[in-house]
C-alpha cells in the first residue's frame, strides 16, 4: 500500500531556484531533448506559463519538502481540455511520487476545472514516464514518427490523452 502523502500547493517565484536545478538535471534535459538553461530563461519560462494562465502547482511532502512541479498548460474551456506537464526533482524519483501528484492534478482538473479530456506528449524513449502514464490510466492515442533528436538519434513522441469519463468509472 501506497502511503506516501504529497500536497499539491502554489508554485512560488522562490520555488524557480529549484526548478532551475532540476531542469538542467541530466535525465531531465535527456527525457526531452534539451539543452541547459539559465536562471533567466527558466524565469521567463514560468512567466510565459502565468501569462498563458497556465496551473502551475509545486509538489511538496508533508516534510514540507519541494519534490518537483506540475502543471496544466494550454487550458481549452471552449473545448475542456488540457495538457499536463510533470518534472521531480532527481532525489524524489521512482518513489511513486510522480503518480500520486499526476492523480491529483488530474482530479483538479476534471473535478474543478470542468475539463474533459487531459493529455500530453512524451518521448518514446521516456519508459518511466509512459509506464506511468498507462498505469494512471492514459491511453497512447498516437505515435508521432522520429519527432525529436535525442542524443544523436530521432525519436517517437507519444500523443497520450485520458478523458473524464475513464477518470471516474
Ligand atoms: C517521469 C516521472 C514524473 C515519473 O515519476 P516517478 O515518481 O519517478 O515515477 P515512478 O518511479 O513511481 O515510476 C512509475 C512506474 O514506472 C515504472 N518504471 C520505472 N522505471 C522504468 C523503466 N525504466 N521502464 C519501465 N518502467 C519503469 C516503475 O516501476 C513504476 O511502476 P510501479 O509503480 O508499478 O512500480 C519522474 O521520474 C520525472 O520527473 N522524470 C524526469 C522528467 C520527465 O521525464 N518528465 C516527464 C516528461 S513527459
């Protein structure tokens, strides 16, 4: 039994420091094909997210330690839908802290939010991620042939997506 607790709270402009590290963490930058950033560019990143009217929370245990962020981005309500994003810090991986903070974004989401579909896109390469994915319920809706350069090589991007009907049965 899962008995990890996590809280969903405000990303702060004090929590950027944070993420900065753990964008430029190598399996980070790897998962998604990146190059380093600066702290000013992760500032404008998390700017441009709260101009788009982006949710943007930071995933805290009851330690009241920060473990990553979550978001949901490019918000459709004339369409209900929305994309989901997650990051944890390197420390905080493979704890299942990733799938109790995607759970409860994804109740957010379709609970308060009113939205209908949620998805999201990740590398073919990224099995933590889609073994997650599916686990919670995402349901691999297309594959987008070589549609990223990773280290040298052209990738899939998997187009996954769950709708709120499949989230309450
Ligand atoms: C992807 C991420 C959010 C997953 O969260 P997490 O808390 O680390 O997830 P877990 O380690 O609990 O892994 C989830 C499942 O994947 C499985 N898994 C782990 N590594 C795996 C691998 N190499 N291949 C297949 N499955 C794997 C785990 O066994 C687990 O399933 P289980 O609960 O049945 O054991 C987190 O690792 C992360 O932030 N990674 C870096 C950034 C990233 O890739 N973001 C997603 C971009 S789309």
């Amino acid at each position: 039994m899962n008995t990890k607790k996590i809280y969903l709270i405000p990303f702060e402009t004090t929590h950027i420091q944070h993420l900065h590290k753990w964008l430029n963490d190598e399996q980070a930058m790897r998962m998604v094909g990146r190059t380093p950033l600066t702290y000013e560019e992760v500032v404008q990143e998390v700017e441009k997210k709260r101009m788009n009217d982006d949710l943007i929370l930071g995933i805290e245990t009851n330690e009241q330690v920060l473990v990553g962020w979550v978001f949901l981005k490019d918000i459709d309500h004339a369409h209900g839908r929305a994309s989901i994003g997650i990051l944890l810090s390197s420390e905080a991986r493979g704890q299942g802290y990733g799938q109790i903070a995607m759970k409860k974004m994804i109740d957010l989401g379709f609970k308060q939010l009113r939205l209908n579909k949620i998805y999201l896109t990740t590398r073919g390469l990224n099995e933590q991620a889609i073994a997650l994915y599916k686990k919670i319920g995402f349901v691999t809706e297309g594959i987008l042939r070589k549609h990223a350069y990773v280290e040298g090589k052209y990738v899939d991007t998997y187009f996954m997506g769950i709708l709120a009907s499949e989230w309450n049965r």
